[in-house]
C-alpha cells in the first residue's frame, strides 16, 4: 500500500453519495431557516471573491470591478464589503494599479480551468500572477492523474505550486468535485490537497456542468474537520460555481457552521468564488433589487 492509500486508510471515509445526500438534507431541514436573516446574508457577502473569469474580460471591466469595490462603503455604509477580487493573471496587475480597499486579490493560475498543461508552465504563471500582485493564488488539481490513481504526481504537482506560493500568499486548491465521480473521491482528493499545504480547498472552477454542490461542500468540510482533528492544522473552505442566490448561500453556510462551527464563519477561513451573489446578496438584505457590481 502507497503512503496516499495509506493516508486514506487512516481517515476512512465510509459514507455513500446517498447517505451524504439524506444527511445534508437532515442538516438544512433542521438548521437552514435560523440562518437564513440579513446578518447572515450581510455576512455571507462579506465572504466573497468577487469574481470574473471570462474570456472577454477587459481591462475597462475589471478597473470598473475594482472602482465598485473601492466606492462600495459609500453605497452601503452598514455592510461590509466583499473579501476579494478574482481574476486570470493577465488581469491581476489592472487589479492592483486600480484597487484601493484592503481586500485580497486572487488569481486563478496553474494552467486553470483544466490543468492540463505542464507542470513548469503551471510553477510560471503562478510565480507570474504573484509577482504582478496577486495575494492569493487558486490551482485545479490533475483532475484526470487524481481519477487514474496517480496521487504521487497530483501531490508532487501541488507541493511545486505550494513552494511557488510562498507565505503570505494564499495557495487555494480546486478540486473540480463535479467530475470527481463520487464522496468518497471528494473527501480522498481534500485530503490530499490538504497533505500538500493547500491554504483552502475549493470545490470547483465554475468551467463544467456540475459546480458547488451542498453535499460538496458538506464531504470537504468533514475532511477539513477530521484533517484538523488529527493535525491541530485549519484549513479554510471555498464553494465556487454556481452559488448564485441567496438561498444557496445559506445553504453552504448553514452546512459550514453545523460541521465546522463558529471559527470557520469568517472571510479567513470561508469563502465564496461568486460574480451574481454578490448583487443577489445585496437585494436581499436591502429589500429592492440591487445591480450594483
């Protein structure tokens, strides 16, 4: 047995998709309604990486990005802004040349959204992205290594970025949980990104047809609890694509809080990857629709 089945064996994840299914079911029929009020909606905006990953971005809309972000306490003096901006390294530099508030910039980097690319260009642009201003750096694993079994080189990938990453820069890994076949591979792969220094783990890119899932996020907080449990080490957690409304928020939130509680309820160990949660939020907490990002 290799040391990544062994690492598996140690934790033993046993549960089915089914019975991860009933219990996130369980957990958002008892607890979602006392979640669902405007603290937490104002809080659950304040745990976004604003975010636009587009291949038509421009330099105008990614300046007009930051401008909102900079004026956002003048629009909404009682709310608290958002926790980053989130963009392809081509941009961080417009990101950083315009933004003013003290909020992260992230780049999605390593050869995002299919990793398939090579490991030295994945280490460039990543070191690329920080040199040009980015505080936070997001990587997808090798989703298909990761599904041949091949975690070695999965692990010896993440630990080049991670070294690429270096303190206090953010390493943020994506685990593309909606081509993950199964819990069992989800919990598997968080382990593993874990074992390799991810500073968060992050469920998808927001690039396939299966995103963000509550029973996603619910796999990947356990393994970030058991993962605590034995090593004293927090990492933080990140549901990105496809959290859109402000029900869907509440729902990651509410798993959030019932398996990890209430050190974890905080834009250093939660995280959002949103671009129409954010005005969704704010439509709900203001009572009228808000276009305002």
């Amino acid at each position: 047995m290799d040391k990544f089945n062994e690492l598996f064996a140690q934790y033993n994840w046993q549960m089915t998709d089914e019975q991860v299914k009933q219990e996130v079911k369980n957990i958002l029929d008892a607890h979602f309604r006392e979640n669902n009020n405007p603290a937490v909606w104002k809080q659950c905006l304040n745990q976004i990486d604003l975010t636009t990953l587009n291949g038509d971005d421009t330099v105008e809309k990614v300046s007009t990005m930051a401008k909102h972000v900079n004026e956002f306490h003048t629009q909404f003096p009682d709310i608290p802004n958002v926790a980053a901006i989130c963009v392809y390294p081509a941009m961080v530099s417009t990101v950083r040349e315009n933004l003013k508030e003290p909020v992260g910039i992230a780049a999605v980097s390593a050869g995002f959204p299919a990793s398939q690319t090579f490991i030295e260009v994945k280490v460039a642009e990543t070191l690329l992205a920080i040199q040009a201003g980015a505080t936070e750096i997001d990587v997808v694993i090798s989703i298909g290594k990761f599904l041949e079994g091949r975690y070695q080189e999965v692990y010896d990938e993440l630990c080049e970025l991670r070294e690429a990453c270096k303190a206090p820069v953010h390493m943020k890994v994506i685990l593309e949980t909606g081509a993950l076949r199964g819990v069992k591979n989800i919990y598997n792969a968080s382990l593993l990104a874990m074992q390799a220094g991810a500073d968060f783990i992050k469920t998808s890119t927001g690039k396939i047809a299966v995103n963000a899932t509550p029973e996603a996020t619910y796999v990947m907080c356990r393994a970030i609890k058991d993962w605590y449990g034995k090593t004293g080490i927090k990492v933080s957690y990140k549901p990105a694509g496809g959290v859109s409304t402000t029900e869907e928020a509440v729902q990651h939130f509410t798993i959030v809080k019932h398996v990890l509680g209430e050190d974890w309820l905080n834009n250093s160990n939660f995280r959002f990857g949103a671009s129409r949660l954010a005005n969704n939020l704010l439509t709900s907490i203001v009572g009228q629709e808000v276009k305002y990002f």
